[in-house]
C-alpha cells in the first residue's frame, strides 16, 4: 500500500495543470483530467474504503461474540472497542508518522525520522495548500491507513479470548498499534528496505494479517490454554454462544474486505484505476467463496457432517489468502487461491490443537497461516514477484512480530500478570471483571 505518485502532463491552455495516471499516457486520446478531480476522487477512495474497514471492527467483534461462551461476551465487546479507540489514539500519537517517514529516515529504510502526532491539513485549502496535490488529503490517508492498524489488535483480542485480563491486554495493543504494526509496516508501505527488495504485499497478507496472527500466537503461547480445553490427552469442544452472531459477523467482514483490497488501489482518477478497483472487489469475492465452499467440502470429507465455524474461518481465510495480490489473478485463480486458504484452516485448527495452543476464534490459522501462504501465492499471478523476496520478507516480519510481541507479553506477564485467576475464569470474565452480563436472562439460574 505504497502511496502513488502521478506523472504531471503540461497543458498551455489550462489555467491548473492536469495529469494522467501514468498507465493512461500512451492511451490513445486519452483525456486529460484536472488534478482537483484526481485528488478529490483518490482521497474519496480512501474515506469510501475507510469506513467499509471501520465496518469490519462490528465484524470481528460479532465473529468473536458468537465464538465465545456466554459467560465471556460481554469481556469480548468491551474489548473490542476498546481496542478501536485506543488503537485510533496510539496511531495518532506516534504510529502514523513511524509508520509513514516520507523519505525521512534515522535508520535508513529501517526506522522513520519522523516522529512526533500525525497532523491534518489546514480548514479550507485549496490544491495548492494540500500536504501533496497529486495524492489525497491527509485526512482521508490518514483515517484509512488507521484501520488497517485497528483491524491487526482485532486478530489478537479473539485468539486470547475467556482467559485474559482487560488491562494487561490494552496495555499490548497500544503497543502494538503504536509501535509494532507501524514499524514493520514502514519497511514495506513506508518505502523501506523490504519495499527496495521488491517485497510485493497489496493489501496486508504479511503486513496486516501475519502480524496480528504472530501476536497472537505469541501471546496464546505465554498465555496457556483455557482450563479444560486440553485435558487426559483429549481436545475437549467448547462451542460458542451464538452462531448466528459469528455468522453475521464473517458476513459484515466479508464486505469490509472490499474497502480493504479496494481502497488498496490507492488511487480513483482515472478509467484504470476504476476497472482495476472492480476487479479487485470481483477478486476479493471469488476467494472468499472459494475458501468457505473448500471448507464446506473438506470437512463433509473430514467429519460427515459440514462444520458451520469451519466454513466461517474458511471465508476468511480466503480473505486473507487474496490480500497480498487481489489485482493480478483471473477470477478462478482467486477463487484457488480462496480455495487452498480455507483447506489450510480446515487443518490448522486441529493442528493447533494438537500442540495444545488455544486459539478460541481460529484467528491464527486464518490470519497467520492465511497470510503466508497469500503472500507466497503472490508469485502465481504476478510477473514483478520474487519467490525468494517474499519469503525472506514473511521471515523477517514474522520474527520480528513474534518476538517483539513475546517480550511485551512476558514483561505484562511478569509485573501485572496477564491471565485472570481460575475462579474468575470459571465463572466467567462478564461477571468477574466486567461485573454485568451480556445474557443475564440466561446465564442466571
């Protein structure tokens, strides 16, 4: 999600100068537009797809609402906002401009030389006045590039769900939305040393998705599982409260994944960059529907029976597998490409399990094992790819992510704790460290 540069095209007659994207100049009779129209159209782009991926903060905390038991869900909303508003303010006091140094270095391509709260433009500028008038406003960048680093914190929250303690976990995701997430993100869509080797990462498979599942899996492993859920050598099912929450809410995720790979286009002043916009929405779709009906299959292969939180993860899995490259592909490699991340889910999870790493949502291997194998498949479908780039690059993130998140973790752990007593988890975290319900009409007996 590098920021894209247009090429400016000098008319005489014009009072303001105009541009053409660069792949419209050997167009034949392409029309030159003004650039108030590309820069307005490119910063709508980013409010449009903005709030389609705030949308998808309502999705993670539904998905994570219906995956949990009853005694836990109340836990899961405050957690789930929380986690949004602290993430908005974090990225503000110092993420945005770590994450975005403009050329700026203190370490080159490594760390930004730029620090300090991001800042808007003035009220009521005109191009000449814009931060840059062949971009978008700051404002629209901004609150688009925000979301993605709320979304990360979402991965974590359900992973480390009915056993983790409120604070200790804010605590993390002010540092990870502040400094983790942006850091990394830098070396990539900042313009750093991984975006100089040709690391290829459209929309977030690593960036994004990797990252929240490296936390979290650092985190599940510090952490320990749910009492009972491993127990005389046996997995022992613990079903979530409401289905159709966790339905509805892999649906509201489904539609904010449009706003994600599409506004990743970055740009919406020209006729390319609309067909390229629409094929990433057609692309974006195909995966998914091809991850959900993979596991929809495997696990009637699997179990006899089709397996509803399977097939959820599989949907989403595919939405993670196509975020590295959702331009490139035709609709059937997209939905393949869909395909093999909800197959890889299909297995993941019992795998997981089998290592006795309790992942409540099935955010790791859809998020972490998702995220790799989309940033590998990138190499199937775009000429520009380096096998060997992208998997240096998935290294490099991925020790990054995990080890810096395992110490922040392990220092939490060791100075304020970060798991509730077993009392506490017994009875639930509603009650025990939220002090209401979400069903009390259920739940009191």
């Amino acid at each position: 999600m590098n920021k894209k540069y247009l090429i400016p095209v000098t008319v005489a007659a014009a009072a303001l100068p105009t541009f053409v994207l660069a792949q419209d100049t050997a167009a034949a009779g392409a029309v030159p537009v003004t650039a108030e129209m590309i820069w307005i159209m490119n910063s709508l782009l980013f409010l449009i797809g903005g709030f389609l991926v705030f949308w998808m903060a309502a999705g993670f905390a539904m998905l994570e609402g219906g995956l949990v038991r009853s005694k836990n869900v109340t836990m899961q909303m405050t957690k789930n906002i929380a986690l949004f508003s602290l993430a908005s303010i974090a990225y503000w006091a110092f993420g945005y401009n770590l994450m975005y140094p403009l050329g700026t270095w203190s370490v080159e391509g490594v760390l930004s030389g730029v620090f300090g709260v991001g800042v808007l433009e003035a009220v009521g500028i005109d191009l000449a006045g814009a931060d840059d008038g062949e971009y978008a406003s700051t404002g629209s960048d901004f609150f688009f590039q925000l979301m993605f680093c709320a979304a990360t914190a979402s991965i974590v929250s359900g992973a480390l769900a009915e056993r983790i303690k409120l604070w200790p976990f804010l605590v993390f995701v002010v540092i990870l939305t502040g400094i983790i997430y942006p850091l990394q993100a830098s070396w990539k869509w900042g313009g750093g040393f991984l975006d100089e080797m040709g690391f290829l990462d459209f929309a977030g498979s690593t960036v994004v998705h990797s990252v929240g599942g490296w936390a979290a899996l650092a985190g599940a492993l510090i952490l320990g599982p749910r009492i009972g859920k491993y127990k005389d050598g046996r997995v022992n099912p613990m079903p979530g409260s409401n289905l159709a929450l966790a339905t509805l809410g892999t649906f509201i995720l489904w539609m904010g994944w449009f706003g994600f790979n599409g506004g990743s286009q970055l740009a919406m002043g020209s006729v390319g960059d609309i067909a390229d916009v629409s094929r990433i929405f057609a692309n974006t779709n195909a995966a998914a529907a091809g991850g959900a009906v993979v596991a929809l299959i495997a696990t009637q292969l699997l179990y006899k029976k089709p397996d509803l939180t399977m097939i959820l993860n599989g949907a989403l899995a595919g939405l993670v597998s196509i975020t590295a490259e959702p331009l490139t592909p035709t609709l059937g490699m997209a939905t393949l490409i869909g395909g093999v991340g909800g197959l890889i889910v299909v297995f993941a999870v019992p795998f997981l399990d089998k290592l006795k790493i309790d992942d409540v949502v099935g955010a790791i291997p859809v998020h972490l094992f998702g995220g790799i194998w989309g940033t590998i498949a990138v190499v199937f479908t775009n000429g520009d790819a380096s096998l060997g780039t992208q998997l240096y690059s998935i290294l490099v993130i991925g020790v990054f992510a995990f080890v810096t998140s395992g110490v922040v973790w392990f220092i939490l752990k060791a100075t304020v704790g970060i798991r509730v007593s077993e009392e506490a988890e017994i009875k639930g975290l509603d009650m025990a460290e939220m002090g209401m319900e979400a069903y009390p009409d259920f739940t009191r007996g």
